[in-house]
C-alpha cells in the first residue's frame, strides 16, 4: 500500500523547518519508487534511496531524473553490511555483528560504516524514512538504534493517520518518541 505523498511531505517539511535533523542528508529505506527521496530533495537535502529491488530502482532513478531531481537511488539492502534480520515469532529481529569492531574488521570495510554504493558514512544521515511492514516496525527501530548517529531522527509512516518521529539520542539504546511512547 503506498503511502500518502502530501502527509510525507509535510512531516518532512516540519521536522526541517523545526531544524531538527543535525545534519542536510536524507536516506529512505525501502524507497521503492523513490517518493520521500524525492521530496526530501526538494526540501534541500541531499537524499539518497535505498531498494534492493532492481526494478524498482531503475524506475524511481528514470522518474527523478524525468522530474528532474537530484537524488541517488542505490540497488542495496537498508541492512549494512555484517547486518541482518531474523524472523522470529515475534515478528523480524536485528542481527548486529559480533562486535563494534566488525564493521572494521575487513580491509574493504575500513572506516565508517557505509551502504554500498554511498560515499559518505551512515554516520553522516541526519533523517532517516521508513514505511514498514507492521512486522518490520520494530527492527526499523533497532536499526535506526544500532547505527544512527546521536540527534539524527527516523520518521516511520504506520499509516495514514499515524507517522512517528524518533530522535536518537546520546547513550545506547535510547530513543525519543515526541509523543511519549517507549520502543
């Protein structure tokens, strides 16, 4: 189901006009056609889309360049490298690696960790999206947990009716909900 382009667009808007975001980079997980990409392009930032489906990616990259917005559309997983998830019955878990230092531990894997194809870290989002399967929402914030950096924010569209905001804060495992819920 997609979602509503105008309510993403002004969730996006409010959190950039709020200057909330620490830093201009976005990055959709999933981004399927490319929708938010786009839109949080035109709101200034530099927005990279992240789909593992080829087709989808040609797609969305042939509709940007069409409208003519600037936008980098990479044929990934939102998993980095060493990440995985794990279905459980609960619903879908993150897999970290064994240890911090196994985003290092390759000689291709020096440095930051990034998304293949991206040449600046993930550190470097400052605003991140997600439209999740309901079975996935937990795992998106594991994620955004795991290798967000500290003030960066994910907005996660639930439904229509019902978009979420999370900030990263410093310290492990803390997340802040602008409506008080608890992850």
């Amino acid at each position: 189901m997609p979602s509503v382009p105008e309510r993403v667009f002004a969730v996006l808007a409010e959190v950039t006009r709020r200057k909330l975001p620490p830093t201009r980079v976005f990055c959709e997980w999933g981004s399927g056609f490319g929708t938010a990409t786009c839109l949080a392009a035109l709101l200034g930032y530099k927005a990279y889309g992240l789909e593992i489906d080829a087709e989808l990616v040609r797609r969305s990259r042939a509709l940007a360049r069409r409208l003519g917005i600037p936008v980098t559309i990479l044929c990934t997983s939102f998993l980095p490298a060493g990440y995985a998830a794990s279905a459980g019955v609960d619903g879908v878990a993150l897999v970290v690696p064994e240890s911090v230092r196994a985003h290092t531990d390759t000689a291709e894997a020096r440095g930051p960790l990034r998304y293949a194809g991206m040449e600046i870290a993930i550190t470097d989002i400052g605003l991140f999206f997600a439209y999740p399967w309901p079975e996935e929402r937990e795992l998106m914030l594991q994620l955004f947990e795991a290798v967000a950096r500290a003030r960066a924010l994910l907005v996660m569209y639930h439904t229509d009716t019902d978009i979420r905001v999370w900030r990263k804060v410093a310290g492990e495992g803390e997340l802040e909900d602008p409506h008080g819920h608890r992850p």
